[in-house]
C-alpha cells in the first residue's frame, strides 16, 4: 500500500464521510489496468481476436478494454509498436469521450502530453478536420510526438507554448477545446508514489489557481456554440467544483451542460464548496470504488452560440524550393501507388524536413512549432528520406513494397532489434509490416533489407 500524506486523508474523511472507509480500502488493492483499441489502424472486435490477452470491456468507452496485468504485458507486445491500442487507465478515457470529438472540426487539446487523449481525440476524427495538440513542458513534448506518429494520426499539429500566447492568435477558432489540466494528482495516488510526495494544501491552491490561468486562456478560444471539456486526475474540489464555479462568475457566456456518459459515474458534489450552485451536479467524478479506475473529475462546458466569435486568415508557409519538391515526387513515384491522401494542404519545409500543413490553421509564425503538420520525411541533398510517421500512417496497399512478418516471425524481432535481414524484393523504400499493419520502413539494396527502424524505439537484445 502507498504512502498516502496524512492532510490528504483528514481531507478525503471530511469530504466522504461514511463512505471513507470504502474509498480507503482501495488503496490496498492494485490499480487496474486498460487499454483503448485505436480505430485508425483496427477494430475493436479485430484486436480481440488477434491479442492473446483476455480483454473486459470498459463501460464508457466503447473502444477501452480492461486487461489482467499479472497475467498480460501489452506494452511488450509488437502490435503496441505498431499503434493498435494505446495504454491508458479506464478513467482517462473519461474526458475525451465527453467532448465528443467529431469528424471535420478544428480540436484543441490544450495540455496534450503524454498524448492518451490526444490519440483518442484524432481516432473519432478520423483523420478528418485539424488537431492542435498543445504542451507547454518541452520535456513531455517527445513522448506526445512519438504516440501521435505511433498511433498513424496524420491531422495533427504539435505546439509547445504557453496557453495565454496562443489565445489571440485562434481566437474564435476551435470547435472543441480539452483541458486536461495539471493538478494535484490525487486520483493517481495509487499508480504514482511520487505524486504522494508531492502532495500538500499548499500545493493545490497553487494548481488551483494554474487551472483557472489556462481555462482563461482556452476560453476566447472556443467558436460561439462550442464546447469546451475540463479534467483533472484529483479529488479535491478546489482545484474541481470551486474552479468551474470561478470560472462560471467570470465568463457567464458559458454553461455548464451534463457529462454524456453520466450514467456510469457519480455527480459533481456543489455541497463541498463555499459558494454551492447546484448546477455543479452536472459535472461528474470518477471514483474507484465506485468503478474500475482512478479518481478523475470531468465538467463540459458550452459557449453560447450568441457570443462573439471571429475567423483567422489560413496562414502562409515557409515555401519549399524546387529540388525539395523534386526529391519528394520521386520518392512517391518510386514508392508509393498513390499520393491523393495528400489533399486540402500544401507542403512546408523547415530546415531540411518537408511537412504537409492543413490549408485553413492560422499562421503559427513566432510560435514555438514541434510539428506544423504531417510529418513526410527528410529531403537531403540528392535524396529523400520517409519518417517514420508516415510509414505509420500509411495503408499498406498505398506502397509498392511490403515486407510482412507474422507476429510470431523470428525474422520480426530481429527487425524490431535493428538488425539487416536478407530480401528478394526489388531495390528501394520497403514498408515493414507485422500482419499487414505498418511497422517502419527498410530499403532494399543487394540482396539485404537495410534496417530504418528508429534507433530509440528498438527491442532490448538482453530481453
């Protein structure tokens, strides 16, 4: 059993009371575990047949599924590499499922690393509309870039910015907004020892106040009419009813609406907050001993349709020189079966790294840009080079060469560990597949399937 801070507990029995010992007990059992089939790549009912892991169905989301970890280990397993599901806890899913992300809208996930709900935004858009995913810590920024690309998300632009600086410039622009705010980290007490240790009153004031500076942000943000989801991983209701209550004073062109999954959690609790306005029942909490996950707090909020909105001018693009365009066309020509999955974009390059940029985001000049778009490859001097984000993103069929493993190929691993395999394929760009999902790509030359698997996400050799 963790460590849990005394203050904490003295909180949790004030605010639960009777049901205190029941949420108590929770902490001695072990979390549960779960992972979201990614519907870019696979079904859900086509992943459980192909997975040798016995898999639960997780109530809220039609795509999350429990698994037993003592006995399953799906992190380790090749279809992970290659982007079917991610692994995310059941009460994480929560929050995107709420916002209801629809094909063909402009989405801003606001506080976007590692990326779980991220990637679950992009798979109900489908490859669809314009995702914007913001993370203002450039540490965290490497891990939501590389689920983004294992996942095949192709519509996505990657920010690293402070939430205030990009207000003016997408004013009016988003659809839809998540905020899945930093916080206190209550709810994950039982899965991460260190947010334990990082725990005081002091500290969720300090989030509190945090959360209130981003949701600021976001606001002026959302088109009239749209909506607007915000979360966080605690308990406490500073940092929960008494922020949306805050929030609500300041901006009465928002309202609080129901969470459309409600039926599978508890509501909003107004009664631990100075000021109680029943209307915070509509949000919901996420319980664990209520339901298969950690502690989570889900609020939407809608803009009135009547509020003020306005219409960014699509941006303009570091244009790409003639050799730049020349290197790519003759890399798809050689490679690809056809390139008409490139539409309603144009073509960047920043330094020696091509992107297809969507036509109608607004210009990100003096932002902090990771990724303005889909990332094609590297064009160097007499060659192009594919990334692994577009070997990732792309359906087999659309290439000229496959190399396909069963799951169960020695040959496999051996590519997952960086080694050159022998080939009786033609010479050029090769996209490895494992059971005809994409994997990475090798090229062809004498004989040999030249290995271009990324060095950092190879297999471990020793185990």
């Amino acid at each position: 059993m963790v460590s849990l801070p005394v203050d904490y507990l003295e909180q949790m029995k004030q605010l639960l009371q009777e049901e205190y010992p029941s949420f108590y007990h929770t902490y001695e059992e072990p979390p549960t575990r779960s992972l979201r089939v990614n519907i870019l790549k696979t079904s859900p009912e086509q992943l459980k047949v192909r997975v040798p892991f016995h898999l639960e169905s997780v109530p809220w989301c039609p795509e999350g599924f429990y698994y037993n970890h003592e006995l399953d280990r799906p992190g380790k397993h090749v279809y992970h590499a290659a982007g079917l599901y991610y692994i995310q806890d059941a009460s994480a899913m929560a929050p995107a499922e709420a916002l209801e992300p629809q094909p063909g809208e402009n989405i801003l996930d606001l506080c976007a690393a590692p990326g779980g709900k991220t990637t679950q935004i992009a798979a109900k858009m489908k490859g669809k509309g314009i995702l914007v995913a913001n993370e203002i810590d450039a540490k965290r920024i490497k891990a939501l870039v590389e689920n983004l690309e294992r996942c095949g998300v192709t519509n996505a632009v990657v920010l690293n910015e402070n939430p205030g600086h990009l207000s003016e410039r997408f004013s009016g622009y988003f659809d839809r907004i998540l905020v899945d705010a930093p916080c206190s980290g209550e709810g994950m007490f039982r899965k991460d020892a260190d947010a334990c240790e990082r725990w005081s009153i002091r500290a969720t004031e300090k989030c509190a106040d945090l959360q209130l500076e981003i949701l600021e942000a976001a606001a002026p943000m959302l088109r009239p009419g749209g909506r607007l989801v915000y979360s966080t991983c605690t308990f406490n209701p500073r940092e929960n009813e008494e922020l949306i209550w805050r929030f609500l004073q300041l901006h009465p062109d928002f309202k609080l609406i129901p969470v459309p999954q409600r039926q599978y959690y508890r509501s909003g609790r107004p009664d631990w907050i100075r000021e109680a306005d029943n209307k915070l029942v509509k949000a919901a909490r996420l319980w664990p001993h209520h339901l298969r996950g950690e502690g989570h707090f889900v609020a939407v909020l809608q803009k009135e349709a009547t509020a003020e909105g306005s219409k960014k001018r699509p941006g303009k693009w570091p244009p790409v020189h003639a050799q730049a365009r020349k290197l790519w066309e003759r890399f798809a020509s050689e490679t690809l079966t056809d390139t008409n999955f490139l539409s309603n974009g144009t073509f960047t390059l920043y330094g020696e790294h091509l992107y297809y940029v969507p036509v109608d985001i607004p210009s990100l000049k003096g932002l902090r840009v990771e990724r303005p778009g889909r990332y094609l490859g590297q064009a160097k001097k007499n060659h192009f080079v594919p990334s692994h984000a577009l070997a990732l993103s792309l359906d087999p069929q659309m290439v000229k060469r496959q190399c396909n493993f069963t799951v169960d190929d020695p040959d496999l691993l051996r590519y997952l560990q960086g080694e050159t395999l022998p080939s009786a394929q033609s010479k050029g760009w090769t996209l490895v597949t494992v059971d005809h999902f994409p994997l990475g790509w090798g090229k062809v030359s004498g004989g040999l399937l030249k290995n271009h698997y990324p060095k950092w996400l190879r297999f471990d050799k020793n185990n």
